[in-house]
C-alpha cells in the first residue's frame, strides 16, 4: 500500500477522532471545541505578511477563514500521520501500535506551543491566556486523544485493507 495514501487516511481518521473529542468536551468538562475559523484568519494573515498577533480574535476577519481554518486543520493532521509513518515504517503500517502513536500525538502538541499559540497572541504554550496550566492541559488532552486516534484508525485501516 502507498505509504502516503496510508497517511491520508489515518491522518484524516485520527483527526476526525480528536473533533470528537472537541465536541465531547463541551458536556463532559465545559471546555468549548476550538475554534478553527480562528486558525483560518490567522493562516490568511500570513499571506498579507503578518504572522503573529496581539489577539487573533481582535484581527480582521478575512473571508473564508472557517474554510481555510478547517482544511489546514485536517492537512495538518494528515502530515503528523506521515510523521508517524516516517518513524515507524511499513512496519507501523502492518502492526500499528499504540505506544508509538501516543509518543507521536503528544509530540505533535509542540506545533500550537511553540508557533500557534505564540502567533495567534496566546503565548509559548498558552501562557498569555487567563489559565494557561488549564489550557495546556487540554492541549496534552487532545494531542493525546489525537495519538489514540492515529493508532485506532492505522488499526481498522490495517483490517479493513487486509495489510500484510
């Protein structure tokens, strides 16, 4: 199987499964689900020549930031399955596991606090939110959740293919 077709469908999988959880959230813990529309303007932005903000949500909307927001949302999943790929191979591939996919979800939490948050005006891992420990927290959550999805998807993509 083409290993980048495998990375389209796992990383379009394990990203579906984090939104799951973004929408889970909201009754279980009251936390809101994020808001891509959000991501979407600030990606715009860039195109203008600005890439960081003292608030995003203060920034001029730009048209079709929702549209934007939620491609690169799911493009950017579908390039952390690559990753995961990259790591584990044909191998991962043919006996997806856990541990490895968890290691690579979590890992990915680097990319929103390292170069989001801090464009976007939140800080490096939030810190310039009213309750930046909370915030990281959800962040780790949801990465995490992000991992269970990359290895349940790479587990029913590998049945239902019939990979060996």
């Amino acid at each position: 199987m083409n290993q980048m077709f495998f990375a389209l469908i796992v990383g379009t999988g394990a990203t579906a499964v984090m939104d799951l959880w973004g929408i889970a959230r909201k009754p279980l813990l009251g936390v809101a689900p994020p808001n891509y529309a959000l991501v979407g303007r600030w990606i715009a932005h860039m195109s203008h020549g600005r890439f960081r903000h003292e608030s995003i949500s203060a920034s001029a909307p730009i048209r079709g930031e929702r549209v934007i927001g939620w491609t690169a949302h799911y493009l950017i999943g579908i390039a952390f399955a690559a990753l995961l790929i990259s790591i584990g191979g044909l191998e991962w591939i043919r006996h997806p596991t856990i541990g490895l996919a968890i290691a690579v979800g979590i890992g990915t939490v680097a990319a929103p606090f390292l170069v989001m948050q801090p464009g976007m005006g939140a800080g490096i891992a939030a810190a310039r939110t009213p309750n930046p420990g909370a915030a990281r927290l959800q962040s780790v959550i949801t990465h995490a959740v992000f991992g269970v999805g990359l290895y349940a998807t790479g587990w029913v993509t590998h049945l239902f293919l019939n990979i060996n």
